[in-house]
C-alpha cells in the first residue's frame, strides 16, 4: 500500500484530472474536486462521490446554485492499491466513474462500459 501525505494525495488528483480527456472536462460546470480521508460513516467500501444533481435530471439550473462535488476517499484508495502505479490507475478509474454521474449515467451503464 502506497503512503501519501493528504498533499501528495491531491496532487496525484489533479495530475490525473490534467490527463483526462478534454471533452470529458470541459462539460464540467460548477463542480468541485474534493479529497477526503474516509465516507462519514467511515466505511472503506466507497473509493468515490458524486454529490450534485446530474445534467440529464436537472430543471432550472443557474446563477446562484452551490457547486456539485466530486469526493475522492484517499485511505480506501491507499488501502485498495498495492502500489503508486496501481492507485494512479484505480484514481483515474475512480475519476472517470464520479465525471460519469455528474453526466447522468448510470453505474448499471458504467459497469457495461467496463467502469462499474
């Protein structure tokens, strides 16, 4: 299991947003990026969230509104990877996944598209 510093965490974060495809970024409007050690209720199960309201369901949407999050677990993504290349990888995974519900898609199509 890689040891990263929370610093060193969102580093790597925003190196492998950097490396996201830009049609994939571009979209994204009023979103957030967050690190956080652990889910609330402390489980190590969730390596990701989306925390918003995703295009395809959204009215009136505008000026104003608070931003939509994208949380990324650092501890269970330590836990899960047995190396620094490996957690780049299940980050970029989990970044794809999160982006992915931000636009409206579903995990049920995540995981046909080899995402889930």
């Amino acid at each position: 299991m890689p040891q990263l510093t929370h610093e060193e965490f969102e580093r790597l974060v925003v190196d492998e947003l950097d490396l996201l495809p830009d049609d994939m970024v571009d979209g994204l409007d009023n979103v957030i990026f967050v690190v956080e050690d652990r889910p609330e209720d402390g489980t190590m199960d969730t390596l990701g969230l989306y925390d918003g309201v995703a295009l395809t369901e959204r009215g009136q949407y505008g000026f104003g509104e608070m931003p939509d999050r994208i949380v990324l677990y650092r501890e269970p993504l330590l836990e899960l990877c047995a190396d620094l290349e490996e957690l780049r990888d299940q980050v970029h995974i989990t970044l794809v996944h999160e982006i992915a519900h931000f636009y409206g898609i579903d995990d049920d199509r995540l995981h046909d598209l080899g995402w889930g």
